[in-house]
C-alpha cells in the first residue's frame, strides 16, 4: 500500500505542500466540518491508525490523553511507524504519513472522503490543520522525533535516545488549529463514547482515554474480550432481555469479513447498528440488508420446520422477527463503496451476500442447539405478529377519524397562515396553561394544541395501545406527516414544534416524554431541526413598578447585582405556565422577538447512545436510570428538585 502511493505521488516538495495546502484550503472535504465534529474527527484519525496496527496483530493497548494545553496525545504499544529513509520520496517513511496526502482507497469519488480505511491514511490530514504536531517513535532500541506546524516539517527526523528494544510503539500529539476550528474544545463525553464503542469493535483491545485538563482527572479504560457480543450486552443492559445468551457468528467471504451480534429484549424497539471498517452506518446498506434477509429466512424456516408456525399460518414479517432485536453487524472491506446523499450508506453487494451467507449458516445451527433461544425467539415474533394484525386494524379503523382525515384535532387553535414555514405549534401541558396560550398567541402564525396531563410512554407501550391514545393522535393529525412508512416530511403543516412545559420535574418529564414519541416515530423532525423547547422565566422580579424576568439563578443573579440587592425588590418564583396570565406568558415565553427557544439536537455519531438513553430513561429498569441520573446530574444545572 505505502509503495504505491508515493509512486503516485513521488517525492515532490512542491506536491506535497500543494496537497496539504489544498487541506488546510477545504478542510471541510476531508473531515466533514470544521465545527466541533470535525475537531473530534482528527482524534479518530489518529486512533483508527493506531486500531489498524492492533488489527495486524500488532498492538495491544492505545492510549489518549487530553492533555493540560488542551492538546491530545495518542500512544500505542505497536511496531513504531517505519523510519526509514523512502526512497521513491526521499524522506523517512514516518514524514511521508504526515505530510503526503494520501489518495487512492481513502479519498475517491470526486476528492471526498468516503471512508474511515481500513484505516489509517488521515494523519497527512489532521497535521495539516493542526497548529502544531510532534510524533515520537520507538523502534530497534531508539526513540525519534519530529515536529511539524501546520503542515511544515520543522527539522529532519531526530533521534532522542535510546530504550530497550522491546519497548516500540507511537505516539502522536497535537494541537488543532484555531485558524481553522470554530472551537479547539475536546469534549471528553464524545471522545469517551466514540472510544468505548471502538474497543466493543475491536476485540481485545484495551483503550484507556484520559482528561488532564481539570484538577480532578478523569479517565476511563475498555477492554472487551467479547467484542460485540459484549457490546450487545451494554446496550441492552437497561432492558430485561429474553434469553442470556447473546447470538454470535463470525467468518470470512469474499474477502468481507462478518461479525454480528445479536440478542432480544422485551421492549418494542428495532435496535440494529452497522459498522463497516469501526465505522458506522447510519443508513444502513447492503451489509445490514443480508443480515435482514437471512434473519427472516432462517426463522421462519425454523418455526415451520418446528411446527410453530402452521401450513396456512403466514409468514413472520422482517418487522416481527426484529422486534426488541437489539444487533450489531460489523464488516471489515479492502474498498468500501459508500452511496446515498450523506455517503452514510454501504453500496458493496459482496457485503450483503457474505453476511447473509455467513449469518444463515451458522444461526441454523445456533438454533438447533438452543431450542429454548429458538422457541422464545418465534414466539416473541408471532406475538408481534399478531400484535401488528391487531394495530393495522386499529389503525384502519382510526384511519379516517384521526390519522389520516383532515379533520384537525378539536383541542387544536390552529393557525390562520396556511405556509408551513411561517407556522409554529406550542404543545401545551395542562388544558388551563394552553387557555393562557390561546389567548396569548400571534393567531396568524401560532397554534396551540394542549395536552392534558402525562402523554403515553411509548417505550413501554406496543403499537395498537399508541394508536388508541388521543394525545397521540391529536399531535399525528396536527403536524400532519403521518408516522413510519406514511411519513412524509413535506406535509409538515408547522416548521416549529415547540413543547412548552412547566420549569419543573413534573414539566421535564412530560418534556421526556414527548421527546422519546418524537424520536421514536418521527425522528426525522428532530434530525432536520423542527423541534425546539420553549424556556420560560424562573423568576420575576420587580422593583419600582418595573418588571423584569430571569431564565436561571445566574441571571437572577446578575439582575439583582444590577438594580441592587434591597428591600424594594418582589422576586417570584414561577413554579409552573398556570401561574402567568396570558400577557405574560406572551412577553417571556412565546413572543418571537424575546423568547428564548432551545433547539433539539440529534448526533448521528451518538446514535446507539441516544437509544440507549431513551430506554434507559424511559424503560422499566430502575437501577441503570438511577445510575445514569446520578452521572450525569453533575453536567446539568438548575435542576430543580
Ligand atoms: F496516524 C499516525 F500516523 F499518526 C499514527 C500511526 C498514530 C498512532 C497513534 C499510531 C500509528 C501507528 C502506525 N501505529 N502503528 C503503526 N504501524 C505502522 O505504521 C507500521 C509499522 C510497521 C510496519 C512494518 O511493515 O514493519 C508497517 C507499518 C505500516
């Protein structure tokens, strides 16, 4: 591989500067973003070098550190990148990795990245956008250096020391540039989950990531030996699963090699996540269809084999088999094609064939060995066959009446503007807070759909329940897009969804609660940004016939530090929307000019985290929720309890 690239490139000062500066130019091609998801890129691309090396069989342990400066180091124990002299380009091989941008695999189809590798050809890139990067190599008993800024090498290949020779290894340290960056913050929480879930896709490989940056030093270490068995293990484990064993099948075809992990839980939800190379895939592609199709072949071969489905019985649906199904498919590919709008999508159909023929094969046997797995797994999926039956039914029948009629909701105040892009609907908890926001409202541009009391949970409820409740489909009727395969974005009759709960724990749960509906049955709502969360005041705080409103204690703060802390001041605390009248609840919460609205956001890197949160969260299990409020209760401010 490295050969032929530099006779592609040639050892050409004046090429090599050109391809960095083309980096440095439209940083953007080649990691994405310049935002704080690009930032976290370079950190990938730097560890996916040091993963390549443990996947040769190399390296066992990496290392990553952010370090006092802000700058992050990675070490391995591997072979240590080659010093010696290339000669196709005359320098050492290690300033060829850091300096020579890499075509070929790595950057096809127009100068876009398209893949993650197998691996390890961006460390041109992220020393290209990097204030400062200084790499230190152990190999043969001798330790060297080298230091570049932003992209310029500073002074040849050094040796600085000895050390026993069974000490080899890497180590990369850099600083991003701030030229270049909207911010050069690392964040330890996506660097920590991104990390995790690589040790889950390489087995046995130990990753320890580190945060020096405060007094109190934080560090996390994972090493799983099962691989993604284990990672199908941690994602259900805020769910009660339906056997204990965890389906694991493993092989080669094709030069596609195949792991998938499998294993069902009693909740609702198709939880399957695809990998190609440690990357995943957010859109799926021909990987996770062969892993589909085999699925459903070789089940209902098994259930009518087995006489648990009858000869005039239909076939068990995709659908019914993958419910509760929590999955993880993982392929490792030579040239990963990559298709769809976002380049999110697998497009090699040798990778469908090799996990079909990889997963058939060796689930036949796996459930032959374990009828007990075999029969819980059918009849889970004819009790959700069933189940769908009786919900298509409920939902024929509601059809005209509430999903898919016209007629709007009663409870809805609709809007006079009929472009969605002017509009805007409050969800309202509680009917008297949604009277004070009919009367408040802009009417030609707001409308306001109250909400009484708590809506259903949908994580722990099935379909034909979720069609039957008003709430529910008060909110379908009202946007307008219909759910899953109905879904249509473009009948989105309001381009703001704005829940508006009380500033309590009751008011955060109903938040919850409507988020985990949206997520689960209209996520794409969240991902294109239509949701928001209104924020009303905490405080009112009045002086002199003047009013003024706070959104946190730090405001309330600084308001009083401005007008002075004496006994002319009246502070209210809002305990919930009821105790505003309408003029107020205009002025601090609802009028576009003064409100402040909090964007939901979505991470498609965090993916198999944001389901897990959900079902943490609103699942049935109390101890994983506990812990995982206690841990993230120091991140959250002004929670009020
Ligand atoms: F990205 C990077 F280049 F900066 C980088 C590379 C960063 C880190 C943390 C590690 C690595 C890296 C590269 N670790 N291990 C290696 N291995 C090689 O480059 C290597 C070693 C030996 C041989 C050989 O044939 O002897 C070949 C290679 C490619």
């Amino acid at each position: 591989m490295e050969k032929n690239k530099v006779e592609e490139y040639g050892a050409d000062q004046i090429q090599i500067l050109e391809g960095l500066q083309a980096v440095r130019k439209r940083p953007g091609m080649y990691i994405g973003s310049t935002s704080e998801r690009g930032l976290h890129h370079l950190v990938y691309e730097i560890v996916d070098n040091a993963v390549d090396e443990a996947l040769a069989g190399f390296c066992s342990s990496i290392f990553v550190t952010i370090n006092k400066d802000g700058s992050v180091t990675v070490v391995d124990d591997g072979r240590g990148i080659p010093t010696g002299i290339n000669h196709k380009a005359g320098i050492p091989a290690v300033e060829v990795v850091f300096t020579i941008l890499h075509a070929g695999g790595k950057f096809g189809g127009g100068g876009y990245k398209v893949s993650g590798g197998l691996h390890g050809v961006g460390a041109s890139v992220v020393n290209a956008l990097s204030n400062w990067l200084v790499v230190e190599i152990r190999r043969e008993g001798k330790v060297y250096e080298q230091r570049y800024e932003r992209g310029n090498t500073m002074y040849p290949l050094r040796e600085i020391g000895t050390c026993d020779p069974d000490d080899t290894g890497t180590k990369v340290t850099f600083y991003p540039d701030d030229t270049i960056f909207e911010t050069t913050v690392f964040d330890y929480n996506t660097l920590r989950t991104r990390l995790r879930e690589t040790a889950f896709l390489t087995k046995d490989l130990k990753i320890t990531i580190r945060d020096e940056r405060e007094e109190e030093i934080r560090e996390d270490t994972f090493h799983y030996e099962g691989g993604i068995k284990e990672f199908v293990t941690y994602l259900n484990r805020s769910t009660t699963p339906l056997y204990d064993e965890v389906i694991y099948c493993e092989g080669e075809k094709d030069n596609v090699l195949v792991e998938v992990a499998m294993q069902h839980n009693d909740g609702y939800n198709d939880s399957a996540y695809s990998f190609v190379n440690n990357i995943i895939t957010p859109e799926g592609g021909m990987h996770l269809s062969g892993f589909r199709s085999a699925l459903t072949r070789t089940i209902n071969n098994y259930a009518r084999e087995h006489k648990i489905l009858k000869e005039k019985d239909p076939a068990l649906a995709g659908e019914d088999i993958r419910e509760g199904l929590t999955a993880i498919i993982s392929v490792k590919i030579e040239e990963p094609q990559f298709e769809g709008q976002t380049k999110q999508k697998l497009g090699n159909s040798e990778a469908r064939s090799a996990v079909d023929a990889i997963l058939s094969e060796q689930l036949v046997y796996f459930l032959e060995q374990n009828p007990r797995v075999a029969k819980t797994i059918c009849d889970k999926s004819v009790l959700s066959q069933r189940a769908r039956e009786a919900a298509r039914k409920a939902r024929n029948a509601t059809r005209k009446t509430a999903l898919e009629s016209t007629a709007l909701p009663g409870k809805l105040a609709d809007c006079t503007d009929k472009d969605p892009k002017n509009c805007e609907i409050f969800i309202v908890e509680g009917d008297s807070a949604g009277g004070s926001a009919k009367t408040a409202r802009s009417r030609a541009t707001q409308a306001i759909l109250p909400l009484r009391g708590k809506i259903l949970n949908v994580e722990k409820a099935r379909e034909d329940r979720i069609y039957g409740n008003e709430e529910i489909r008060a909110m379908i009727t009202a946007f307008g897009t219909g759910i899953h395969e109905d879904f249509d974005i473009n009948k989105l009759r309001y381009h703001k969804i704005i829940i508006m709960t009380d500033a309590d724990v009751d008011g955060a749960h109903i938040a919850t609660l409507m988020l985990t509906f949206l997520y689960r049955f209209m996520p794409q709502l969240i991902k294109q940004g239509f949701v928001y969360l209104a924020t009303p005041p905490l405080y009112k705080i009045e002086k002199n016939k003047k009013v003024r409103y706070a959104y946190s204690d730090e405001e309330l703060n600084s308001i009083l530090v401005e007008i002075g802390r004496d006994g002319n001041n009246k502070i209210q605390r809002y305990k919930g929307l009821g105790e505003m009248d309408a003029e107020q609840l205009w002025e601090t919460t609802m009028d576009p000019e003064k409100r402040i609205l909090k964007k939901v956001m979505f991470n498609e890197d965090d993916a198999s985290n944001i389901d897990a949160i959900f079902s943490t969260l609103m699942g049935d299990k109390v101890e994983p929720r506990r812990e995982f409020i206690e841990e993230n209760a120091k991140y959250v401010q002004n929670l009020d309890i």
